[in-house]
C-alpha cells in the first residue's frame, strides 16, 4: 500500500478502510442477533424448562454482566497487542457459544452458555471503535460511529423477529443455531485485516521531553476529563432503556395488546429497527454542526435524548392502539441518535494509545449499571406487578440521561484541548 493513495486522516486507502467497516458492521449485528435472539422467545423457553420472568432477564443481564465485567482487562489487551486479532479471536468464540445453547438442556447449561457468549462479545466495542477512530479523519468520526451503531438495531430487530418465526416453527433451540453460522464465518474473514501500530503511552513533561505514562498518568487521562466521565453515565441512562425495550417489548405487546408471539416480536423488532435511521443520522447531524458548534457531540445527544423521552411518555401513558405504534415508531429514530456523538467524545478526550480502555469503561459502566440491571429489575417489577408498570418507569431514565450530557457539554472543549496530537501508522 503506497502512501499516495491514503487521503489526509485516513489509515487505509479509502477502499480497505471500507471493507474493514463492512466487517465490522456485520459483526456487530451478528453480536446482537446473537445477544439479543432469546428475547422473543421467553414464552417458549418458559413453557419449556418451567423459569419466570425474573429468570428470564437473566438470560439476557447475564451477558450485559460478563461484558462489563471482562470489558476492561480484554481492552488492556487491544490497547497493547492488536484490535483486530482480539476482535476476530472473540467473535469465534461468541459465535461458537451461540451454536452451543441449541445443545443445551436445562436452564443452568442455558444461562452458562449465555455467560460464555458474554466472554466473547466483552472487546469487541472497545476494538471496534478504537479501530473505526483510527481509520477515518476526526472530522468523520462521529459520522462512521453513527452508521456502524446503526447495525445495532438491525442485528437486536434481526434477532428478536427470527427468535419468535423460528421457534414458533420449528423450536427455539434452532433459532440460536441459525443465527449463530454467518457470524463466525466473518469473524475468520477479520483474523486477516490490517491494523495500526500499537501506540506509546507517552506524554510531554515541563521540558516539553517525551516520557512514558506511569499507571497514575493513565488514571488521571480519565479522571481529570469531566466531559468523558458524564458522557459514560448519560450512555449509562440510555442504555438502560434500549436493552430493556429490546428484552421486553415483545411481552409488553403480549399482554397489553393480546398480540401472539410472533407478531409482538415482530413489532418491537419493528420499533428498535428504525435506530437503523437514527443512529447514522444522528452522526450526519452532530459532523455538521459541529462545524459552528465544537460541543455538538454533547449538545446533540441531550436534545435528541430529551425528545425521545417525551416520545416514550406519550406513548406508554396517553396512547394506545396505532396511536402507541406510531409514537413508538417515531421514538425508534431517535432513540439511538445519542450514540455517534457519546461513542466520539470517549474516543476525542482521550490519548490515542488507550482509546479501546475509554469504550471499555464505558461498557463497564454502562453494561452493570444498565444493561445487566434492566432486564432483570424489569422482569422483577413485572413479576411483582405487571409488565405495563415495569416498563412505564423507562422514560424518567432518559430525562437523566438527556440532564447529564448538558453537564458534561461544559467541560468538553477544555478536556479535548487537553489531548497532544498523535499520527497513526499502519502495523
């Protein structure tokens, strides 16, 4: 690859840079097919191995907990050897621990290999977005983090729509089956993609003389920038509520609007699908205005956050019927508008050489404090009460969301001037 053919900010050649992207986009939705297919399927499995909605959620919390749990030391890892061998090692392995819960017989050999798809998935946001913030120019970011968010809710739509047709088909244990092949077969194809070189952790002292950063420099790279810190929360807040619509949707149409199975599958997979519009669209917005606007990335995320709530209201306590649809379909375009702009600010504040450490705390975070906690809070609320009144707290968690991405607007400038310029390399 010659140098001449790379533009100004690429890594690659803008040909290479977008197959990369194209394989990171389809394992990213094959990691939520994959993560999120038992959703629609809960009234089979139930009737099956005899659990209750609390065991259930587990079935999906348990994943967001080992994410969160192996998110953090699987970044080190990244960070220090190689994003794309870390990616495509751990794709096989949640790939391969999809096909097994097909082979499972029991509740206990179910929520383990669940634990085991929760391994593998643990780095690949952190690789992904490390690798997606080196490949393409600053100006692009939050742009490209937008369109590879968007298969977000194509893999989560993908896996909630085929989980409810297959299993009412042919058996829920086919469903993981099936959407278990096309993601390993990519994750092979990754093994063999470029990366960069993996970058010093240096910074610049009082003689303006490079030195290498001590693990208190490290800590500092994340505790002395506010903006990143409120931006992990505010994901946190959000967070929380998609995972608990994806789990719990489809039985909130069952019981709300006596729809069967597959068709409330059908509808919530529906509703998160249109994310497909608003996470790129989100990103499209932010880059432009941040042209006149150097906060957008924060700016942004709060105003479409706040609206989505509001939507969410509206929906869950004035509308029923096609109203309620419609409402939820809107709200599906901009629920998933706040993630170009928060997954760039945790890649902008930060060093170059821990950029997959940033999205792995924000994973952490974000994944025990939200996903991990809405499916089975949700599912505890429902057992306690009923599914209407568990998901009727879900907007009041994006107005915390919205509150916190104002705060952290404040700080944003000052943290990213902070950040000393670093050219990447192809390894």
């Amino acid at each position: 690859m010659k140098n001449t053919t790379i533009p100004p900010g690429y890594l690659f050649s803008k040909s290479y840079s977008n197959y990369v992207f194209i394989l990171l986009f389809l394992l990213y939705l094959f990691d939520y097919a994959d993560r999120m297919v038992v959703s629609s399927m809960f009234s089979y499995i139930q009737a099956d191995l005899g659990i209750n909605d609390f065991q259930s959620g587990w079935l999906v919390s348990v994943i967001y907990l080992t994410i969160g749990l192996m998110a953090f030391p699987v970044s080190l890892v990244i960070d220090r050897w190689s994003r794309t061998k870390t990616v495509g090692i751990m794709a096989i392995v949640w790939s391969l621990a999809t096909l097994l819960c097909a082979f499972t017989g029991n509740y206990v050999q179910l929520f383990l290999a669940r634990v085991l798809i929760g391994f593998g998935e643990a780095g690949y946001a952190p690789g992904g977005s490390a690798l997606i913030s080196g490949m393409y120019p600053m100006e692009k970011r939050s742009k490209m983090i937008g369109l590879w968010n968007a298969s977000i809710p194509i893999g989560s739509a993908i896996g909630v729509t085929m989980g409810g047709i297959i299993a009412s088909t042919w058996g829920w244990k086919h469903a993981f089956g099936l959407v278990a092949a096309p993601g390993l077969l990519i994750a092979i194809l990754f093994l063999f993609v470029k990366d960069y070189k993996t970058v010093a952790l240096s910074k610049v002292d009082e003689s303006n003389q490079k030195i290498k950063m001590e693990k208190k420099d490290i800590a500092k790279e994340f505790l002395r920038k506010p903006s990143v810190i409120f931006t992990y929360f505010a994901m946190t807040a959000i967070v929380f509520v998609t995972t608990a619509l994806l789990v719990w949707l489809p039985k909130y149409f069952q019981v709300t609007n006596g729809m069967d199975p597959k068709k409330a599958g059908s509808l919530a997979g529906a509703v998160m699908m249109l994310a497909l519009v608003g996470a790129p669209l989100g990103g499209y917005i932010i880059d432009r205005w941040r042209k006149t606007m150097p906060t957008a990335r924060m700016i942004y995320p709060a105003i479409s956050t706040f609206i989505s709530a509001l939507l969410l209201f509206m929906a869950l306590y004035l509308f029923k019927g096609t109203l309620q649809l419609v409402t939820l379909f809107i709200f599906g375009i901009f629920i998933m508008q706040f993630i170009s702009g928060a997954a760039a600010v945790t890649q902008d504040v930060i060093h170059p050489g821990l950029r997959a450490t940033s999205y792995a705390i924000a994973v952490l975070v974000q994944n025990l404090l939200g996903s991990f906690t809405a499916p089975i809070a949700l599912g505890r609320i429902s057992d306690l009460t009923n599914i209407k009144t568990a998901v009727s707290i879900l907007p009041f968690s994006l107005l915390l969301g919205a509150l916190l991405f104002l705060i952290g607007a404040r700080y944003y400038v000052k943290d990213l001037n902070k950040v000393a310029p670093v050219k990447l390399e192809v390894a």
